[in-house]
C-alpha cells in the first residue's frame, strides 16, 4: 500500500498560457488545450517543455540553468497529453551505491499511467517514496480501496478504458511523503487542480524494467 509518513503543511491555449505564468507565483491557475501538443498528429515535446516551464512559474518552482534540456515528457503513446502523461527531471541515478532523485511534474488533472517496478539490469526492482513540493498528487497504490472517496480522480478512457488495478489513495499536499510499501506492486499518480511537483526519492531506477497495467503503452515502452 501507498503509507503516508510525514502531515505537511496545512481553458485558455498553450500560449497564452505560457505568457501569463511567466511570473513566478502567478496566482493564474494553468490551463492548457491537448492540441496544442501535437503538430499533424505528433507529440510536440517542445510543447510540452513549454507547459511544465508554465506550470513551474506558476508555482515558483525554480528554472536553474539547463532545466529545460533535462526534461524528460512524455505522453505514452496515447495522443492525449492533458489526460495521461508525465515530465521529470532525474537529478542523479547512482547504481553503484543504489540511490536516486528526480522531480516529477504533472499538468492538472494529468494521470501518471499505472505501472510497477521489476528487477532488471543486475538491479533490484524499485522501492521508491514521494514528497510532494507543489499543487496536490493523489498517489494510489495498493491497499483498501477508497477511489469512491475522490470523485474529482477522473481515470481517462484512454488508460485501459478509464480503468485501473489499484485503487487505494493517499491525498498528497505539499510537505506530505508517501511511500511504496511493496516492491513490485503497481502505482500511478493523478494530479490536483493546479498540477504537481513531486520529488521522488528511491534506491534506484532501471528503465528496461518499468512495466504498465496498460498493454498499449507497455508495449509502445518496451518497444521504444
């Protein structure tokens, strides 16, 4: 089950969007149009770039040297960003020592898809821990299932026909960890209203060994 550890503290288009959160703390919430992200049909990842850049600025999420090109995005294969997708920035990913941090970003009302951590790579299979910074993360995993609870979680028809496996959810704010209690058990993520910034924590990441609920986007992964 996802546990949580620590109590923390108490439609406009893309680029307009992008012009009005440019001032850090901008108290607009951002907003975003799914086809802004795609060109004849492609996921536009500069785009994208752009829109979690927007949603950092609207929190005061700092923009250090080099932040844009160590962005990760990505919308699984699934041409709808807005709904199902993620960017991250991964600071450090020690296999040596076993340790890793990255940042997660997620748009509002963007689903991180479900998904589990496997051995692989001479590397054990993930155990892994999150400490949401900014907006709100509803971090489900496995346990008694209380999604009923959180009707504002909108599971997109274009993960697995709007379905999912797991369904019990802790409600992160900014100051709350989380953490997965069992390796190999699966997990996803759905932000709040105004998006989230979470930083994760974990002993290491092997990307060959990431495996989704979801058999388009795990074969699209493995794929790739």
């Amino acid at each position: 089950m996802i546990q949580a550890m620590v109590a923390g503290a108490g439609a406009a288009g893309l680029t307009s969007v992008t012009a009005v959160a440019a001032k850090a703390g901008s108290a607009t919430k951002p907003e975003f149009n799914n086809g802004d992200f795609y060109k004849d049909g492609k996921f536009d990842v500069e785009k994208a770039k752009d829109a979690i850049i927007a949603l950092c600025n609207h929190h005061g999420y700092p923009i250090f040297d080099g932040f844009r090109d160590k962005l990760w995005v990505s919308d699984y294969g699934t041409g709808q960003f807005t709904k199902l997708g993620l960017a991250a920035n991964l600071f450090v990913n020690n296999e040596k020592d076993r340790y890793m941090l990255m940042d997660l970003f997620l748009l509002p009302g963007q689903m991180l898809p479900e998904h589990w951590h496997l051995e692989g790579e001479g590397n054990p299979a993930k155990l892994e821990g999150w400490l949401v910074r900014h907006g709100k993360s509803y971090i489900v995993g496995i346990g008694d299932d209380n999604l009923a609870d959180f009707p504002q979680i909108k599971i997109p028809e274009c993960h697995m026909g709007g379905e999912v496996t797991t369904k019990h959810v802790a409600e992160g704010k900014p100051g709350d960890f989380n953490m997965l209690m069992q390796v190999e058990t699966r997990h996803w993520q759905f932000a709040g209203p105004e998006g989230a910034i979470v930083t994760e924590v974990a002993n290491v990441h092997t990307n060959s060994a990431v495996r989704h609920s979801d058999k388009a986007i795990n074969d699209q992964f493995l794929a790739g």
